[in-house]
C-alpha cells in the first residue's frame, strides 16, 4: 500500500505539530548522511511523506528549515554554568561526559550527527552551531577555571573534544569501539591538562 503523502490542503486537517516535527526528523537525516548542500526540502519532503508546499508552508525558506532542525534546546552558557557548580579538578571529565551523553542516546544521535555534519561542511550558516556551541562551552569554562591563557585553553579543548567526537560518532574506528567510561576517562584527562594543566613553555 502507497503511503498517503501530505499536502497544504491537509495542514488544517492534522495535528500540525506531529507534521512538523517529521520535517525536522527528516531533515535532521538528510543533513547527516548528506550535508546541507545535500539535503533538499524536495529529498526531505519525500522522507516525511509530505508535499514540499507543505515544508515551505510550515518553514518558509530551505535555510530556515535547516536552521530550525538543526538548533534544538541547548544552551551552551547554561551548560558550562552547570558543569563550573562542582569541583574544577573534574571539570575536564564532566565537560566529555556531558558532551559525549547527547551522541549515546539513540533519542538524540541524528540530531547530534547533523549538526556535526554541517559544522564539518562549513558551507551555510547553520554550519556553525556545533562550533560555536563547543566554543561559547570551553570558553565560559576556561574563562572560571583556566590559570591563563583561556582563549587559547578554550580553542584548544573544544578543538580536542571534535577531533574524538568525530572519530568515534563519524568516522569509526578504535575510538568507535572503546568503552565509553574508558573514553570519558582519556578524553576528560586531556580536557582537564588543557584547561588547567601548564601550557608548553614558548619557544
């Protein structure tokens, strides 16, 4: 049996956010396995099993849509405030496992793996969020708990923590395969150097 495909005419008929919500889903996938210069409100619409006028009606333009898949509740500030209420000797381990949680939960790992897909690609403006998340996070810690230099902490540690996240999530490999506790372990051992450990003497 072919399934029934949405239109504009059925919008006032259906309950508009489980439609919407579908757009988003879909979009969340195509971002993933294709980028945002892949991911079409046509190739969306037809995931969802809706009419594209139906994407444009509820969304308005492609980058909109995007956008608005892609952002979701996280606040970065709120985050880094949460994490800084405990102890800076751990901070390091609980930054990775507060990070690495969202990528483990199969409620939440499309959504994970669009935004780093978009941040990779770079090409659109909805290409920045998982960046300048992992940014404003290290930056407000770095700023609380770094001895110094805490732009350059914080640069280093968010660029430390995307270079695992992409191995294990997306790229595969022996990090896709360590115990998770053992990488929150190394993973927050480095994090915890970088911010409050001492830097390399400059040449």
């Amino acid at each position: 049996m072919v399934a029934r495909v949405q239109t504009v005419a059925d919008a006032g008929e259906t309950a508009p956010g489980g439609v919407r919500q579908a757009i988003l889903e879909m979009a969340r996938r195509e971002i993933a396995e294709h980028g945002c210069s892949g991911a079409s409100v046509r190739s969306i619409a037809r995931a969802a099993e809706v009419d594209p006028r139906l994407v444009r009606h509820y969304y308005g333009s492609r980058e909109n849509l995007l956008w608005n898949a892609l952002s979701g509740d996280r606040d970065p500030l709120e985050l880094a405030a949460r994490l800084l209420r405990q102890s800076a000797s751990t901070i390091g381990r609980r930054a990775a496992a507060a990070v690495f949680a969202p990528w483990e939960d199969p409620a939440t790992a499309d959504l994970q793996r669009a935004r780093m897909a978009a941040s990779l690609e770079g090409t659109e403006a909805v290409g920045r969020l998982e960046s300048e998340f992992l940014s404003q996070l290290f930056g407000t810690i770095a700023a609380s708990v770094s001895p110094d230099r805490p732009r350059l902490r914080a640069a280093l540690a968010a660029t430390h923590l995307t270079g695992v996240t992409v191995c294990r999530y997306l790229v595969g490999g022996p990090l896709a395969e360590t115990d998770l506790g053992e990488l929150v372990r190394g993973t927050g051992a480095a994090l915890q150097r970088l911010l409050t450990g001492p830097l390399p003497e400059q040449a």
